[in-house]
C-alpha cells in the first residue's frame, strides 16, 4: 500500500484511535529481555543490507542510543515493529530506503495519535500527497532508535529543518532571530514556532500571508519580552492604526490569493532575512526604506518615505505637526457632530412647540 492510501485511509478513520491502538504494556523485566534478544543481532557493528534500488541500509541499533533515546525505558521494540513475531525472522521485501520509511511510517500513530493526525493537514503531507518522495515523515525529523527531545537544544530545530532546507536554513541562520538561537537566546523564535510542527504551514497555503501580522505579533506585541531587550511593544498597534495596517485587518480572515497588494510586516522587514533595524542592511533603514517602497509604489521618489511614521505615535517632540492635527480632530469631530446632534434635536423641539 502506498503512503498516499495510507494517509487517506487515516483521514477517513474516526477522530479518536480505538482502544487498543496503544501497545499493550510491558514489565520492565520482559522489556529489557526482549530488547536484549533484538539487540543481540542488531547491535552487532556492520550489519546492513543493500536493497534492489542499490542503497544500502544500516540495520545496526547501538544500545547505548536506544537507551538514551525517549523510548529506551518505555517501549519494547515489537511494540514498533509489530509484524516482527519470532527469531529469527523473515528478511523485509523492501526495494528501496522510502518504502522502508513508509512500512513503519503509522507505528508512530499508535501513540502519538493527536500529533499524526495534524501531519495530515500540513504541508508535507500535500507533498507526499503529489508524490514527492523528498517529503518528510515522522522518522526523518525525530530519527528512529535516537529520538530526543525536539527542543534540547533548541537550536536542533532549525537544524533539522536544514536538511530539506538548506537554502533557507542559510539566510535564517544569518539573520538576528537564528544568530540569537545559535547564542541560545530562549526568547527569539525557531521555524516551528512560526509554521508549527507537526500541521507545518507555508507561505503557499491560503490565507498565510494575510496572517503574517497576527504571526509577528505573538513576540512583538508582548509588552513584558519586548521591554526585556529594549523594544517597543506598540509595532502592532501602530501597524493597524494605518492605511496598511487597516487593510491588512480586514482582509486578515480571506483566503482569497488574488486580494490588491497590501504591506505587511514581512513585506518591509523580510522573511527569514529579517536583520535589526539599524543594521546597514536593514529593508527600513532610511537610506534603503525607498527601495523598499518602491516594491509596491513604483513611483516612490526620495521623500516619499517622509509620509510614513513608522511604528512611532505621534508625538509633540517627534512629529509637531501630525500631533497637532490628531489632536485637533480629536476636539474637531466630537464637536462638529455634538454639533449637528444639537441642531436636529432643537429642530424637532421647534417641530412640537409650534404644533
């Protein structure tokens, strides 16, 4: 059976696995001789096989990284490899490392059911779905025998993600959220923390870009983190209270791909290129910020980055002018229609008094 009927075969099963889908628990005692009696073979140095395709699979699992892995005091290894029921056993009809991956891909299922069925809404599984062969499974991002905690260290994200990512990888790496990863800054987010983990979205599925400021403000509109390394928490708030901002908001819940162009955060400060601000190759670094305009208003001449405030409020000290007027029409609008309300409702005293 195919990955693909696999997957539609899951995507058709009830939202809850059945009652024994777990394996049934072991004593340690019968554990420990079980895994013995596996790793009596397997965890001799060499052992692997070369399938029809030419590749050649190692079938060595070292005790020691058993051991240390999340599952070396919890799981036997027939509770994985369930269609292994004697020894020795049949050799694998396998012809290539892919089917070898597949044929266990669901023993994963099993227990970690919650997370398996959020696989089948991400974008590696559309991947798999159109036959991409390349498209990750649950063993090429958390291994097999070796599985560790995902986030110790952290910077094990990202360097996971390389492995399909490379290009990417590279230009995050260089950039003032993965140089502060490799730094072990706890704070600065990792690619799981914007596109998720086991449901992994991109930038192709529906609606992506149009969430981006929600995305970005997770971090940036915490008051208590953003104080923490001297940045204002107001880039949010300033965002939607612009022309941009206004429009990125109601259009925040479409899908619609062909929606008219509108900035959003990602659009001035990059994607996984995104630098300090004062950083000489910052998009908004005043020297760059007409380039940078000029994305979307190909006619933006030098000055023209003048109208935009950045993320500041205005301010009597910063912009004199724009504070003025704000808080003129602060004073103006309230009056002109306390105004008008005043007039209609002595009309209508008129109306009635002269009845």
């Amino acid at each position: 059976m195919t990955l693909l009927a696999l997957l539609l075969a899951v995507a058709t099963q009830s939202a809850a696995p059945p009652p024994s889908a777990a394996p049934t628990p072991t004593t340690d005692a019968a554990r420990v001789e079980q895994n013995d009696t596996c790793l009596s073979c397997h965890g001799e140095a060499g052992l692997e096989k070369t399938l029809p395709s030419g590749e050649v699979q190692s079938l060595v699992v070292s005790h020691e990284t058993f051991a240390k892995s999340v599952h070396g005091d919890k799981l036997a290894c027939t509770d994985c490899h369930t269609d292994i029921t004697e020894v020795p056993h049949e050799a694998r009809p396998f012809r290539t490392k892919r089917e070898f991956s597949v044929a266990y891909y669901e023993a994963c299922k099993r227990c970690h059911f919650a997370n398996y069925s959020q696989t089948l809404d991400s974008a590696h599984a559309a991947a798999v779905a159109r036959g991409d062969k390349t498209a990750p499974l649950c063993v090429d991002c958390h291994g097999s025998h070796d599985i560790s905690l995902p986030s110790e260290p952290r910077t094990k994200i990202s360097q996971t993600c390389s492995r399909c990512h490379a290009g990417v990888s590279q230009t995050y790496t260089a950039s003032v959220h993965g140089s502060g990863i490799a730094e072990g800054n706890p704070d600065v987010p990792t690619c799981t923390d914007c596109h998720r983990s086991h449901d992994v979205a991109g930038p192709h599925k529906a609606g992506w870009k149009n969430r981006t400021p929600e995305l970005c403000a997770s971090c940036h509109a915490d008051e208590q983190l953003m104080q923490k390394y001297g940045l204002s928490a107001n880039v949010m708030s300033t965002y939607v209270s612009d022309f941009h901002g206004v429009t990125a908001s109601l259009r925040a819940g479409s899908d619609d791909r062909n929606a008219a162009v509108v900035a959003r955060c990602t659009d001035c400060h990059g994607v996984h290129d995104i630098v300090r601000v004062d950083a000489p190759n910052s998009r908004v670094l005043k020297a760059n910020l007409v380039k940078t305009c000029a994305q979307c208003h190909e006619d933006a001449s030098e000055n023209f980055p003048d109208a935009w405030l950045s993320h500041y409020e205005p301010s009597l000290q910063r912009t004199p002018l724009v504070y003025l007027v704000t808080l003129g029409y602060k004073f103006l609008i309230p009056f002109m229609i306390g105004g008008l309300l005043l007039q209609v409702m002595l009309h209508l005293w008129r109306v009635v008094v002269n009845r």
